[in-house]
C-alpha cells in the first residue's frame, strides 16, 4: 500500500503539548505526528492536515461533527487521527458509520516532544493498524489495537482496555 492512500487528521491532545514549567502549565502546541513519523523512514509523508489544537477535555460535540465531516470527506480510504486519550473513545464511536473507511484513533499518555513519551509506538502501530484493518473505527493504545465500540480509558490506571 502506497502511503498517500492514507490521510493523517491531528486534534491535538497530550501528543503535542508542550510544557512550560514544573508545575505542569503547558499549551497544545504544532502537531508532532510529521516528526515522529519522519524518523520511521516512510518511503513518502501522508497528507497532514491539523483540524484542532486541543485538550480532548475541552472538545465538544460540534468538534466531533467537525472531525466526523473531515474524514467522511475525505478521498482516502485509510485515515489516521491523532486525538488526546481522555476522550478519546468518545471521537472513536461518534466516526462509527462512515462507510467504506478504516479509521485509526491514538494519542499518547506523555508529550511526544517527552523522551519517555508513548507517542511513537502507539502513532506507529497505528500506522500499521490504518493499512491492515478492515473498514471501521479503531483506538490504537498500550500496544493493542481495539474496535472502537468494544474499547474504554481505564482512568485509574491509566490505560486502554477491552469492554
């Protein structure tokens, strides 16, 4: 599969904050998915195109629709989008439905600009799950690929996990 059959969608999230001191004050910043996936050594670059610069915490449901319009209208048939986690599985289930699309959700539970950051596994795997996995909505975390209807963020410890 060549890569341009794939579109890569970013919103934002804890992927691409960027802190500023010890207190934890940080700012979405510029998506970090060209930079993670450059050093892959990707025969070509996807498309990019940044939809938001938020917390996951701070979207809303016109966001969401946003997002959803986004990827329906879009040519590829493989999209990827890089989401924060808190509400992560809530975009998954509100793209359900798109026909004939296999799409991708992953974030990171660290700052991609963090050496200890998650963001380059979990955008990788994603990056396979987009090319291998049949039409649906899929979160990609903790090195498991989950259909998105059948997925929860364990929020006390902090991981993804089956339903």
């Amino acid at each position: 599969m060549h890569t341009m059959d794939i579109a890569i969608f970013t919103t934002g999230g804890t992927i691409d904050k960027v802190y500023f001191d010890a207190r934890g004050q940080y700012q979405v910043g510029a998506p970090m998915v060209r930079e993670l996936l450059s050093h892959a050594r990707l025969p070509s670059l996807p498309p990019v195109v940044e939809l938001l610069r938020k917390d996951s915490l701070e979207m809303t449901e016109q966001d969401r629709r946003n997002i959803r319009a986004a990827v329906a209208a879009c040519s590829a048939r493989r999209v990827l989008v890089t989401h924060g986690t808190d509400t992560m599985v809530d975009t998954a289930r509100a793209l359900a439905g798109i026909a004939d699309k296999t799409i991708v959700l992953t974030g990171a539970l660290q700052p991609g600009r963090f050496n200890d950051s998650d963001a380059a596994f979990n955008l990788g795997l994603a990056f396979g799950a987009v090319q291998l996995c049949s039409p649906g909505v899929y979160v990609v975390a903790n090195g498991t690929v989950f259909p998105a209807a059948a997925v929860r963020k364990n929020l006390e410890l902090n991981r993804f996990e089956p339903i």
